[in-house]
C-alpha cells in the first residue's frame, strides 16, 4: 500500500507539473493596480487584454460607490446562512426578478458562483433515466456536471450540427427505452475561440425532437443581443432557451450568477441544487452591487457600444495585418499562430516583456500541437491607442516567430 500522498508529489497533474517554470508568469500571474486596459505586471504598466470586464464596469465610479456602500451598511457577512436556512433576503429577490425580467423569462434563481452552480444545475435537471447531450468545447463546469450524471450523455463534435443531430437521435432512442428526457446543453458564446453556439439551430430541431435547451451564457450576457440580453436575443431565438444561465463574473464585474426559464423550473432548482442549499448565501454588496450593475446595463447603451467599438476595431485591423482570427461572432478575439510550446513561452515572454502587451495563450494539449492562440479580450474600457499599439506588437511578435528567432530563444534555454 502507498501513502496517498506519494502520488500527488510526484505527480503533480497535467498543469502542475509545469508549476516551477511557469508560476508567477504563464500562470498565477499578479496583474495589479486599478482593473482597467492597463494594469502592472512585474512592476511595470502593460496593455491588459486578459479580463472579462467587457463593459468596464469593475472600476466605474458608481460600480465602486454602491460596492463600498453596502459594504459599510452591511459589511461582507450578511444575510449568514444557506438561503433555504437563514441567508434569504428582499434584495435577493428584488435582483432575481430583475434578472428574469432582463432576459425576458418568468422566473430567475441567484447561485453563488456560477461553476459551483452549474454544476449542480445539471445534477437537479437530470435522473438516471434522463439523457444528456452536449457539446465538446463546453466550459469545465457544465463537464463537471455531466460527471455527476448517472444516466447515459452523448457528445457532439463542437458545433457541428450532423453531429449534434446523429447523438440526438441516439439520445432519443435512449431516453425512450428509459421513460426518460433529453437535455441539451451549449453554450451562448464558447468562450476560447469566440464562436457563438448555434443555437438557432438547435432550437430549431426541437421541431423533430423533444429535448430541453440549457444554454451557458456567461460571455453573451451583457455582450451580444439587444441591450446585452444576450445570445438567445442575438439570435432572435430566447424564447427556445429553457434554462439560461449567466454568470456575474464577466460582463458585471462582480461575483455570483443566476439561472432563468419557467417558474416550476426555476423553483425546482432553487429546492434541489445542491451547492446552494448547502453553502452561504451571497453577501450583501454582491448583491446590492448587481442592481446597480445590472441598471447600469438596461440604462447605458454607450458600454457595449464602446466595447463594440474596440473589439471591431481590434478585430478589423488585425485581420488587415494578416492575422487569422478563426470563426469568431463575438467579442473574444484569438489570433491564431503556428508554432510549439516552447516557442510560445519565448512569444509571450517577449510580447509582455518588449512590447507591454499582455494576454492569454492557449497551448497543447488544450488545442493541437503546433498551434498557438493567443487570446484578447478588448472591453469598453480599451482605446483605440491600445488597439494601434497592440497591432503593431503583434506584427513584430510574428516576424520574429516567422524568421525561427524564438524557437532559438528556446533552444538556448533547455
Ligand atoms: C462559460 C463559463 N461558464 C461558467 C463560468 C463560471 O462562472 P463563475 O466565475 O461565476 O463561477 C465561466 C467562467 O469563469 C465561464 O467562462
């Protein structure tokens, strides 16, 4: 018999191994200073394009007057207790029925963190008879909730809609023998590479099958659609949505999330999601913070169409540089590169170090070897300065990885 830790310290798992050479600069790294286009890394000022703050709401002077209000009101432990116990307040509720009525549904439920909520979403929608089918590229809370599932789940190829219909007709077969339903999940917009999930046509398949639609929308909400209603709004396409779910870490700048449909949905999960019966409600300015957030949406139009603003003109003047930005519709902006890991480490190095640029990159085994993605997210609170720096960065970077300079950068290195 071996001790359980002998394992975890020689293996340190798929990322941790990495753990010496890259903490602190490839991951975990201190961004400080102010949220905002640019922060400091290392002690020095560099263009941000790794936060989810699409509407520039996190540093937005009412953002912060309303968070340290209700902070001195009610400090960071009230309401204490799980919601179900003794943690359910008016506020609460208030923020749940403006959430609803923003995404056009009858009914909406707050969840803490929209991973741990997720994941305990999909656990409640489903039984053993039930059958689940989704798509590959989901984000690791729907996976995580998949995994909880005792009956059978089919996954499609991302997006590929013959694919999504081939695992539905199996699905059906299934969940007939069973006696059970389908639930489909996708997401609104798959958060690495920018697409939005087809859920025009998912829905429109719900003509020739019986499936429920539970659609993750963490990056459409606030983005995409009529007054950042979402993808489902984009899409014209909300009323198919079943179940929607948007998390307040993004485009609201704040922490907690909610899910939305029908009221004996939505009541079913409020009664039956674990992660939320068992743990502490969301503390006060949390919540007071989301009104206000979420007003700041419904009456201020100029976020998104800044952040429209920069992410076309980011996403315009790169491809006129010649960069190959794949299939994205939304603001999420990969720019894909050839080349290997270790290249890329020497890339990004001196893209933050030379250039003060600093984003995202998405190696193997996340995307083939070989490829590269270096991911931006531009956000109301960007210019167009940022924009005109970053280009020319990126032109620079590509030279240099055309003409092999990084690969003996690496080659040094080892
Ligand atoms: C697609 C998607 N779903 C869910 C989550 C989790 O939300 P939260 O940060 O509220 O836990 C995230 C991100 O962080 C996400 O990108």
């Amino acid at each position: 018999m071996k001790d359980l830790f002998e394992r975890i310290i020689a293996d340190k798992g798929p990322l941790g191994k990495w753990a010496k050479q890259a903490e602190g600069y490839y991951v975990f790294p201190k961004l400080e200073g102010p949220i905002s286009n640019r922060m400091i890394f290392n002690g020095k000022k560099i263009i941000t394009w790794s936060i989810n703050d699409y509407l520039g709401l996190a540093n937005h002077p009412e953002v912060l007057k309303i968070d340290g209000e209700a902070a001195t009101e009610y400090g960071m432990a009230y309401p204490m207790g799980a919601r179900m116990m003794s943690g359910h307040t008016k506020y609460h509720e208030q923020l749940e029925q403006e959430c609803a009525a923003f995404v056009d549904k009858e009914a909406a439920y707050l969840v803490n963190f929209g991973y741990q909520g997720m994941v305990s979403a999909i656990d409640a929608l489903v039984t053993k008879n039930d059958v689940i089918v989704y798509d590959m590229d989901t984000h690791a809370c729907i996976i995580d909730g998949v995994r909880l599932h005792a009956g059978k789940r089919f996954v499609y190829r991302h997006n590929d809609m013959e694919s999504f219909e081939k695992n539905l007709k199996r699905a059906t077969k299934m969940a007939e023998a069973n006696n059970g339903g389908i639930l489909v999940i996708s997401e609104g917009v798959f958060g690495m590479r920018g697409e939005q999930g087809r859920l025009k046509e998912i829905i429109a398949l719900k003509e020739k099958y019986n499936f429920r639609l539970l659609v993750d929308d963490a990056h459409g909400f606030g983005t995409l659609g009529e007054g950042g209603r979402g993808t489902g709004f984009e899409q014209g396409v909300q009323d198919g949505i079943d179940v929607y779910f948007a998390t307040f870490a993004k485009a609201m700048a704040g922490i907690g999330a909610f899910f939305a449909g029908n009221k004996d949905v939505i009541q079913y999960l409020q009664y039956n999601m674990r992660s939320q019966m068992f743990a502490k409600s969301l503390p006060m300015p949390m919540v007071k913070g989301a009104l206000k957030r979420l007003d700041m949406i419904r009456t201020m139009p100029e976020l998104k169409e800044n952040l429209w603003k920069i992410t076309n003109a980011l996403q315009s003047g790169l491809r006129a540089a010649g960069f190959d930005l794949g299939t994205t519709h939304t603001c999420i902006t990969p720019v894909f590169l050839k080349g290997e890991v270790p290249e890329a480490m020497a890339l990004v190095h001196d893209l933050r170090e030379n250039h003060n640029v600093f984003c995202s990159i998405v190696v193997y085994p996340v995307i083939p070897k070989g490829l590269m993605i270096l991911r931006l997210i531009p956000t109301a609170s960007h210019t167009l300065e940022d924009v005109e720096e970053t280009i020319l960065a990126f032109s620079a970077i590509r030279t240099k990885l055309e003409n092999g300079d990084y690969k003996k950068i690496a080659a040094a290195m080892q």
